[in-house]
C-alpha cells in the first residue's frame, strides 16, 4: 500500500523545479557564462557576476553594482553605479575599478568623466603639464565636449566649477587592469556613459553606466556542449575538482552531455497528468476503497 502511495505521489509530483542552476535571476534570463550559484555557468565568472535576492549583481573589489541589462549576443553587460554623478544628480564618488584578473574589459563606448578635480595637484592634470610629450591622460578631442555638455546640466553646473576640472579618461589608456581612485586622481565624483555619439549635444539621453565586455574564453567560442545543453533546456555549470562541464537538466540530474533524454521521460509523465489526473484518483480512491475492504 505505502509502496503503492509513493508511486502515485511519484507520478503525480512536478518532474519540473529540481534545478539548481537557474535559468533566470528574477526577470532577467541568465545563460552561459554567467550563472545564478556555485557550480553554475563558467567558474571564472562566478564570483563577478551573482544572482543576489533575483538581482544580477556585477562585483569588484570597489564594490557591488546592479546589472542592468546584458546583451548575450554582442557579449556586454550593462551596469550601474550608484555613486556615480549623472546629468540630473551629482554626488561625492570613490571611483571605480575592474579586478586586474577578472575576465572583462570596457566596452569602446563607455567614456569616463573625472569631474571636480583638484587641477593643481591631480596626477591627471599634472602629467599633462610637466611632459608635453607624453599623450595627454585627459582626451582633448571629442572629450572635451563631453565634459562642456555636462557642464551644462544644471546638476553638475550647481557644483560651480569651471568645465576645466572635468576630464575624460579614455579607455584606450587604462590597459587591462582598470583602476579610477577617485582620491589618488584627487577628483571629486565621475560619470560613466555609453551612447554619447548617439545624441553627443544631449546629455540628459546619454546612458549613465558602464559597458563591460566579456569573452567565453581565450578564442571567444561558446563551448559546443554548452550550447546543446542550453538547446534542450539545460543550464550550464561545472562540478568535481576539475571544474569538470555539467549540464544541470530540469529534473535535477547532471549530464555530462545534455537534457533531451527528458523530453521522452517528461512526456509520458506529462501525458499520465494531463490527461488522467482525475483518473489518478480515481484509482487511488479505489485502492484505498479495495484494501479496506479485503481487510474487513
Ligand atoms: C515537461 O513538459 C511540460 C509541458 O510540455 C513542460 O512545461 C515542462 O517544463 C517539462 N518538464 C521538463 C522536466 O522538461
Ligand atoms: C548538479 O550540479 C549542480 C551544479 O554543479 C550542483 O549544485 C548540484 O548539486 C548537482 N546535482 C546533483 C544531483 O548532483
Ligand atoms: C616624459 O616623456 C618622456 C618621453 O616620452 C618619458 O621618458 C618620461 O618618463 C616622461 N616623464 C614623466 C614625468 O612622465
């Protein structure tokens, strides 16, 4: 009878819900190589991105930033700072760094604006004055129009300093390990901004955030066993002291190949409880209605 009991409770549980790697962190969809826990997507990038209370978060060793959009197929994340300055908001900043070992760079289009700096004594602007040769840290093109229009904008005008003060550190400059301390560089606050040649005279449609690029891996090729893993609706993650690919399968179960032997299992299941859940307790009821009788 108990046997009997736990079959049906088998039969009619939801084979759905066991995985643990997500699909998902709250609306935003979560694919390869980012993952929503330990043992999911690619290790290297674990620790950087998380999915934190259904919210993609982006670490570095300054800080926890939200994640606001990431765009897989052109393989950027998109975030925010919240101490940054922007057109309608200014405010005292620390900076902003990337980890010198972590798997990112900067997009082309993000530009950094160091507002409110101290011209006399930040390395930004000296650098600048004692070597005429060396190229300068501020950019003096296109730059220098970025830091008039949010000149203009009456949060950053409010400050009342003049447009002199603001400078543009092009990522061009920074190498690999990026690294903006606001107090070394002796600056009060930034802005960081993509789609400035979009609207470049408007800078209250620029887009204040920062645009990370990412790569799968030194080649940049997604993984061929990721991507039938993710076809037949697996998520992808790593186990064992290799760090060794699983496919985490809807179900629960971890492949080392991908989940389409469910789509056969599930679809018997499916068909008993779509079609015969009624049925199901009917012969249960009758079950029960049988032993009892054989036992009186
Ligand atoms: C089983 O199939 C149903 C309906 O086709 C689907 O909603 C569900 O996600 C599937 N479950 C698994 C484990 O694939
Ligand atoms: C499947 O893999 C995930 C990610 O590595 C892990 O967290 C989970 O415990 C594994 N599940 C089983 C049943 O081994
Ligand atoms: C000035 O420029 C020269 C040549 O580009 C370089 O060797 C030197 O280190 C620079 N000095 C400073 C203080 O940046």
């Amino acid at each position: 009878m108990s046997l009997i009991v736990s079959i049906l409770a088998f039969l009619s549980s939801s084979p759905t819900n066991s995985q643990t790697c997500k699909s998902t962190c709250g609306p935003a969809p979560v694919k390869y190589p980012f993952g929503t826990g330990s043992g999911c997507g690619d290790p290297r990038f674990q620790t950087r991105v998380t999915c934190n209370n259904q919210h993609l978060t982006f670490i570095t060793h300054t800080g926890c930033y939200p994640i606001t959009d990431i765009d897989y197929s052109n393989q950027i994340i998109y975030i925010t700072d919240p101490s940054m300055s922007t057109c309608a908001c200014t405010q005292p900043s620390k900076g902003f760094s990337l980890d010198w070992d972590a798997p990112f760079s900067f997009h082309d289009d993000t530009v950094f604006a160091l507002l409110n700096c101290d011209t006399s004594s930040s390395p930004v602007f000296k650098a600048d004055r004692t070597n005429n040769s060396v190229s300068p840290v501020c950019d003096s093109g296109s730059g220098s129009r970025v830091c008039e229009r949010l000149n203009s904008c009456q949060a950053v005008s409010r400050l009342g300093v003049p447009v002199s003060t603001c400078c543009v550190y092009t990522p061009v400059d920074l190498g690999p390990s990026f690294e903006m301390d606001l107090q070394k560089l002796n600056c009060g606050s930034y802005s960081g901004l993509y789609g400035f040649n979009e609207h470049p005279d408007n800078p209250d449609s620029w887009k204040y955030g920062v645009a990370i690029k990412y790569k799968f891996n030194f080649d940049n090729e997604y993984p061929p066993m990721c991507a039938n893993c993710e076809k037949s609706n697996g998520v992808c993650g790593y186990d064992g002291a290799y760090n060794s690919f699983v496919c985490n399968c809807r179900s629960g179960i971890n492949t080392s190949m991908d989940c389409s032997f469910e789509t056969t299992w599930n679809g018997s299941l499916t068909l008993l409880h779509n079609s015969n859940e009624g049925l199901w307790i009917y012969v249960l009821a009758s079950l029960v209605a049988s032993i009892v009788f054989l036992k009186f």
